[in-house]
C-alpha cells in the first residue's frame, strides 16, 4: 500500500477554464479511485494534435473548466476495488481507448474497438459513478479522453492501463500512448507491406512519420512522402523516406504522379491528414491487383469518400485502422519492447522538451508547426 492510498491527493494541474486561452496551473484535489479505477502519479507528458483541437474547441461539444492531456507515462500510486493486474509501482502508459477483455470486440483477435472503454471526447466524468475525481475547492473539474494527463496525479479505468517494462525510460515511451502506436500500427498491423515493397505516405506531421517509420521497419524499398509543406521532406529522411512529392508542384492529380513514379501504383498507402481528398488520392493510387490503403486521418463528420468502383473490382483494398489495430492492454508493451530492443527509433520523434510550468510553450510549438513531440516534465 501506498501511504496516499485511500486520500485525496492535492497537486498541480494544468486547467483549460475556456477554449483557447492559456492554462492554468492550479492546485487541484485528487479522489482515490473507485471500483475498477487506478490512481497514478504522471512523470512526462506530452501533447498530441488532440489536445489541440478540443482546446481550440474546434470538436464536438465544448466542456470547460478541463484538465487536457493524453500522452504519458507513470507509475501506479493506488488502485480501487476489484483491480487485479495492476499493483502499486507498477509503470504504466495512459491510453485514450481501453481494453475490458470481456466485450465481443475485445475477444475478438481482429479488433480493438471496446464496447465499455472506446475514445469518448464528450465525457467529462468517470464510468463508475458518473462524477469526476478533479475538483478545486469543492467545484468539479472535467477529464478528457478518461486520461487527463496534464497533472500531477490523475484517475484512469484500469482497462485504460497497459502495464509495461519498468526499464522502459519513461521520458521516451510516453509518446508510445496515442500518435506514434496509430502510426505504426496503422503500417504494421493493416497495411503490412512486404519486405521491397513500396509505401505511400500521405501527411508527413508525428503519425505519418510513424507510419514512415513502420514502412522502415516492414523493409519496404521505396516510401513516398507527400504533403503540402516541404519544410518538412528534410525531417522526413530519418523515418526512411526516399522519395517526396508536393502537390501543390504538379498539375494533375497526386494519385497520377505516383501511378507513373511506380509502374502502375504504390503496394501500400497510408493516409494521415483527415483530408477527404488525400484519402481519395491514397486509395486511387494503389496498384491494382494487390494494393492496399489505410486510412488514419480523421476527416470532419459530413464528408463524403467518392470513387468509382471499378477501383475496388479491380481489386484494391480501402482499410480503416483506429489506434493502428493496438489492443492497448494486450499490445503497448511489446512496442515498448520494440523500442527496447532497438527495432523502433523514437529518439528522433521527440523535437523539444519543457517544464510542466512552461506547458503553454510547448501549445504555442504545435499551433506554429515547429515540433513534432513535446515531452513535458511533471516534476521539473
């Protein structure tokens, strides 16, 4: 047992009282966890596009006062009623989705989608009770994603929890917690290019260089990258991308470039901006006979994917991936081994690093393009 075990903890956290202001770093009060819930103290942090947009309020409904954050890694403090895999001090990563291990998508080897646990950016409580664990003086403050990371201590459903090697440096795989695991799962685990194969890359922010990097890893010979900012080819080098292209530098279609840069089309693609365009482009650019598009990006919830079928009868694959195909519990730790055992470069994902009093900073680096991932420390 820990000596906090059972308390409210007060500590520091980083508040969002509106939409796009700067946060606040306030003391807050943290309840113990309730059934099936884990208590744990947050070591680095760092922040992902998502953050972002629900900040800006630009997602769904807005929910304010809110604790942000989702990409991190700690260690267990205390854990509530009926938790039984995961004990005090154990090193954790925090992801946004979960794992009951009971629900007919956890049992099923072909999806990671859980009934009970699935990413939900409307609620702003905990399952159990429907009540936060944050308040200041008495006054709730909401979670996100069922993380909320951007304090000292947070609260988090034990299936949201993957227990991993505590040898693991905890500054380098938190980043393994959302963006880079979809990335490369999204290469890995569906669109699994073949050893000399050549991969399409549409979107060169943190989760297209992850799906760079698998495409790096699967041993794929060719790996096209394709955005519309060319600050950004040099960078993409390190993640094994041989080739790039701009759209905006050609007169026709992208999907026709890279039809005649390849011999008819790329083996794989994988689309990473959420543009309903590229997404049309990353499956029209496909060979035929054998090629097969993921698509990561989020695109906005009215667009509509047009193509002509004789795309699909002329047998490509369109494939969607959520969270790279990972179970979160079941998964996370052999990519933390990946890394581990040096198959997996994350090193080079990592552009900056801050205090946690300076988190606004590392907001203003992302709003401007100029880091891939931030880490933040919670104790510095």
């Amino acid at each position: 047992m820990s000596t906090t075990a059972g308390l409210v903890i007060p500590c520091a956290a980083a508040v969002a009282w509106e939409a796009g202001k700067p946060l606040v770093i306030e003391q807050v009060e943290v309840a113990p966890p309730q059934a099936m819930e884990v208590r744990m103290k947050v070591k680095y942090t760092s922040l992902c596009h998502t953050d972002l947009y629900f900040w800006e309020a630009k997602g769904q409904t807005p929910l304010f006062p809110r604790i942000f954050g989702h990409e991190a890694a700690g260690v267990v403090e205390s854990v509530g009623e009926g938790v039984s895999d995961l004990a005090v001090g154990d090193h954790v990563l925090p992801v946004f989705t979960g794992e009951c291990g009971e629900c007919r998508h956890c049992q099923s080897e072909e999806s990671n989608m859980c009934d009970l646990l699935r990413i939900n950016t409307e609620r702003g409580v905990m399952l159990s009770d429907g009540k936060t664990r944050f308040s200041i003086n008495g006054s709730p403050i909401n979670h996100f994603l069922g993380t909320s990371t951007f304090s000292e201590y947070t609260v988090v459903h034990a299936g949201c929890l993957a227990k991993i090697n505590p040898l693991a440096p905890l500054d380098k795989v938190c980043i393994l917690s959302c963006g880079i695991s979809t990335g490369l799962g999204a290469t890995l685990n569906v669109a699994k290019p073949k050893q000399g194969s050549s991969v399409a890359i549409f979107g060169l922010g943190a989760v297209g260089l992850a799906a760079a990097e698998g495409a790096r890893i699967a041993g794929a010979s060719r790996i096209i990258g394709v955005d519309l900012n060319p600050n950004r080819f040099e960078e993409a080098k390190k993640f094994g991308v041989t080739e790039f292209i701009n759209p905006k530098d050609h007169d026709r279609p992208v999907e026709q470039v890279i039809a005649e840069m390849t011999n008819g089309g790329v083996d794989r693609s994988v689309e990473c901006t959420g543009n309903i365009n590229a997404m049309i482009s990353a499956f029209e650019c496909v060979h035929d006979g054998w090629g097969v598009a993921v698509l990561v990006g989020v695109p906005s919830k009215d667009a509509v994917f047009m193509t002509k079928p004789i795309n699909v009868l002329n047998e490509r694959t369109l494939k969607g991936t959520f969270f790279g195909n990972y179970k979160p519990r079941s998964d996370l730790p052999s990519v933390v081994d990946m890394y581990m055992n040096k198959k997996l470069e994350l090193d080079k994902f990592i552009t900056h690093r801050l205090p946690f009093s300076d988190i606004n900073k590392a907001f203003d680096l992302m709003v401007k393009g100029e880091s891939l991932r931030c880490i933040i420390s919670m104790e510095d």
